[in-house]
C-alpha cells in the first residue's frame, strides 16, 4: 500500500511540474496523465474503504447470527426455566465464541465507530469464557461427585435469580439490542426466552 501510493504520488508531482512547464497541444499529455493518476489514486482510496465496509458487514452478520444460537442454546433444555425437570449428570452445551473472537483480534469493526460495541463485545467474550468454564467444573462436580445434593446445588445455582444464567441472558439480551446488530423482531424474542 505505501510503495503504491507512494509510486502514485511522484508521479502525480512529475505530471504536475511536466504540466506547468509544456506549453501547446503538447500540454494535453500531462493533463490526462495527472487526471488519470488522480484516478488511481481514488480508486485505491474508493476500494479500501468499500473493502472495509464490507468486512465490518459480514463480521456484524456472523456476530449477529453466533449471538442469536447462543439465545437459543440458552433458552433450550437443560439451561431452560422449568425447575421441574430432575437435576442429573449431564454434559452442558457451551456457547459459541467465534465470530466474537474473530472480529475482535481482526480489528475489522472501527474503534471510533464501534467502541461501545467492541466494549460489550469484550464484556460478553470474557463472561461467555467463564460461563463455559463454569459448565466444566459443574460437569466434573457432578459426574465425580454425583450425589443428589450436589447435582440440585448446581441447578439451582445454575438457575438462581442473581445466577451465571440470567447474568448470560442478561447481556445477551443488551448485545442483540445494541444499534449494529439489532434486528426488529429480537427484542420480542429475548424476552420470551427469559
């Protein structure tokens, strides 16, 4: 990129002072040199900002859509709100992590842009990574230990109101609302999954 534009700009200055100094029919050739320079130059500049914004769309898309099975895992069995189901050993689904991951160490959103979605996004990648690391040691508790106290503390735990769960949910709920990757029908749906 620096060679390119760099390349670009000598000969921009070379057309110039050529241009200044001809005189004549001959003063059209450095002209249309310079305006086609300039031209190279804007589409240079015209194509990374175009390729940028297309980055930034299709990272927002697959956050979105990451963020969204997420909602899902969380509002399926075994995370779902019925109590009524038996606490038992199980193997706990973990949340998808990715798309968030990918976006964040690309740096394709905009730090002037997307500060508070990138802030958010460090939040929820941080909980999401504590939450799944919860689920493990629930999952070793429980299939080591096993016995009945043990597993009904972990669900109710897993389940209280000031739990990791709603804390999940909590978040998740404030991410999807967030301006870039709000959809209409998501406010409607989060709430129905609490």
């Amino acid at each position: 990129m620096l060679v390119t534009a760099g390349s670009l700009a000598v000969a921009f200055v070379v057309s110039a002072v050529w241009w200044t100094r001809s005189s004549g029919l001959s003063s059209f050739e450095p002209t249309v040199q310079v305006l086609g320079l300039l031209g190279g130059i804007t589409g240079i500049v015209a194509e990374r900002w175009a390729a940028g914004r297309e980055r930034r769309a299709e990272a927002l898309q697959a956050i979105g859509e990451e963020l969204r099975d997420n909602r899902r895992i969380l509002a399926a069995p075994p995370f779902a709100v019925d109590t009524t189901q038996p606490a038992r050993r199980q193997v706990y689904p973990r949340l998808s992590l990715s798309a968030v991951n990918a976006a964040l160490s690309s740096a394709v959103l905009s730090p002037r842009r997307d500060e508070a979605l990138v802030g958010m996004l460090h939040d929820w990648r941080n909980e999401a990574e504590i939450f799944n690391h919860q689920l493990s040691l629930a999952e070793i508790l429980a299939f080591t230990n096993g016995s009945d106290e043990v597993l009904r503390d972990l669900h109710q735990g897993l389940h209280s109101a000031d739990g990791p769960l709603e804390r999940m949910q909590e978040q998740l709920a404030a991410l999807l609302a967030a301006p870039p990757l709000a959809r209409p029908g998501d406010a409607r749906t989060v709430g129905r999954a609490r």
